[in-house]
C-alpha cells in the first residue's frame, strides 16, 4: 500500500499509516468535575446570601454531590470553618480545612450509584 497504490489511500484511506491512539471504554474511566477550596468559599457565601445552606453551629455544611462537584482540590485559601461532604478529596485540600478548624467526610462510591 505505499508504493503503486500510493493515491489510493491517500484518497480512500489517509489514516492508514501511523499510530492512532487507544480510548477506554465508558465504564473504565471516570471523569471528574472538581472545586477548589479557594472557590469553594466564594461558593458558600454565594450560597449563603441565598439561604442555600445549611449551618450547625458556627460551621457551614456542604454536599459537593448536590452541587454537582465530585472531587474537592486544594488551591486557594480557606477562612470559614467547612464541613464538606465528598466523594474524593486530596490531602492539600483536606489539610487546608482541618486548620480552618472543619473537616472533610468522604462518601463511600456505594452511595454514589
């Protein structure tokens, strides 16, 4: 095919040659819509404004899942004491809100489905 027929793959085949990459099926791969701590606390006094919230205490409670967020990251700063419920978080993230004084509760992917 890369000599004589040479026209016709260019003209009928132009992805013969070459490498062309491999894709996961759906079920394997799992994409994730994250939040950032720094947004994270924008989003709360957003939501507080619009009595959207729940508050035990001197504590705000947020369910990323309701939100639309499955993973919490930790860029940005965090100044309200935050009780967040998610499916995964990163180590930055959960540091970032333990010295806020909140904490983060990991829900179990079984809840998730």
């Amino acid at each position: 095919m890369h000599k004589h027929k040479w026209s016709w793959v260019l003209k009928y085949f132009p992805d013969w040659f070459g490498k062309h990459g491999f894709t996961y099926p759906t079920k394997i791969r799992e994409e994730y819509r994250t939040v950032n701590v720094g947004e994270l606390c924008e989003i709360v006094k957003h939501l507080e404004k619009q009595n959207m919230i729940q508050k035990e205490g001197d504590m705000y409670v947020i369910d990323l899942s309701t939100l639309g967020y499955n993973k919490l990251l930790g860029r940005g700063e965090v100044d309200l004491k935050l009780k967040v419920l998610t499916y995964k978080a990163s180590e930055e993230a959960t540091e970032k809100i333990r010295k806020a004084g909140g904490e983060v509760i990991l829900i179990k992917d079984s809840e998730k489905s």
